[in-house]
C-alpha cells in the first residue's frame, strides 16, 4: 500500500499506533490529520469489541477519523481500519460468526457494483462491522459485508495489501496455542499466498487506483 501511494505521488507518513503487544494502551500521540490528503487506517490485532484494552487511544482514533471524514478527506480503512471507520460514521462491531484466514471470493450485494472484483481476496479477521443506513454497501460474502463507501470514506474487511512478507509476520506474532485453535496450517497458509501473491499485487494495484480516481477524485 505504501509503495503504491508513492508511485501515485504521495509523500506517505507512516504512524504505528502501539508497538509492543503486551501493552496495548501504551500510544504513540497522533499526529494533526487536517493537513492529509487521505488517511489510511490499517489492520490491527486489537478488537472494537474490547475497547477496555484500548481505551487510552480508541476514542480518540474514532473521534479524528470522523472529523477527517467530515472535512472530506478521503479515507481507506483496512481490516481493522474499516471497522474504525465504520464505527466513526455511525455503525458498528461485533464478533463475526466465522473466522476468516485465507482466501475468499467477495460479492455484489443487493444490486450495487462492486468495483473491485470478486478475488479472492485475503481475510484475517474475528470482528465483523455494520455499516450506518446512509452507507453503501458494495459486496459482501457469506459471514461479513467486505466492501463499503460513505462520500468520500471506503472501507474493506478484507487485507488487499498483503504479501508474502506480511503473512509471515502474521505467523509470526501468532501463538502455537492460536494457530492450534483456529486450524491454521502455517505451511499450506504461504503456499497459497505464494501462488495468489502476483494476483493479488494486479488487484491491489487496481482498488488503490479506484480509489484515487473514482472516490478521493469525486
């Protein structure tokens, strides 16, 4: 995502909100987002369905992610950054009834264009977000809404960053005890990633580029 940002002309600043897993309310202050041209809220290993772990720098994100939305700035939440977004324009989170990690194929819901295509797209997530009744919902799969857009704001629960360095950081940070729970085969997980990564780099690219043009230029 940086690298296709740059190659758009954006001098990109990157804000890592907390940096040690075992101390989630420990923040990095945020810095003025009034002077950005987008924002882009990524994922993230916490849950707005716990806010008490979070609750030094959660409301505070909500709360200038919405003022962000509401000067018009354009946004792209991620994942985690999506639920953000969803929640600072008036929807909400909660635990989705199935996990997903891996590859799944994303839909047009009810009628509306999905302008991204259907993937497969790569998911790694436990919440799930509702959107506000004024938002667009523009696809969907069986267990989530995938793709959303409000004015100028877009949201995607799905990961189309990701390369084979991310995953293996996914797997890294992930316990033996998480893995074991969630039936995750961490060899069979890159191999599969290896063989979309080309793939999904194209579609990436594209959404970036959708984005840019159709929704932060409208």
């Amino acid at each position: 995502m940086h690298t296709l940002l740059a190659e758009r002309g954006y001098d990109v600043h990157e804000h890592q909100v907390t940096a040690d897993f075992d101390r989630p309310n420990d923040a990095a202050a945020f810095p003025d987002l009034a002077g950005y041209d987008v924002v882009v809220p990524m994922g993230s290993v916490r849950s707005l369905t716990a806010t008490d772990e979070i609750d030094s720098w959660i409301f505070e994100e909500i709360d200038i992610v919405r003022a962000a939305h509401e000067r018009g700035t354009p946004i792209l939440g991620i994942c985690f950054g999506a639920q953000l977004l969803a929640t600072a324009l008036g929807g909400s989170v909660e635990r989705a009834p199935v996990t997903e990690i891996g590859w799944y194929e994303i839909f047009e819901h009810d009628g509306s264009v999905n302008p991204v295509g259907p993937g497969p797209w790569f998911q790694w997530h436990h919440d799930r977000f509702k959107v506000a009744a004024d938002a667009q919902v523009l696809a969907v799969n069986d267990n989530a809404v995938q793709l959303f857009r409000s004015e100028r704001s877009v949201g995607t629960q799905f990961h189309p960053e990701v390369t084979y360095e991310h995953l293996e950081g996914f797997l890294a940070g992930a316990s033996e005890d998480y893995v074991n729970e969630h039936g995750i085969d961490p060899a069979r997980l890159l191999a599969q990633m290896r063989s979309n990564e080309e793939r999904n780099a194209r579609q990436c690219a594209a959404l970036v580029d959708w984005f840019l043009d159709e929704v932060a230029g409208s």
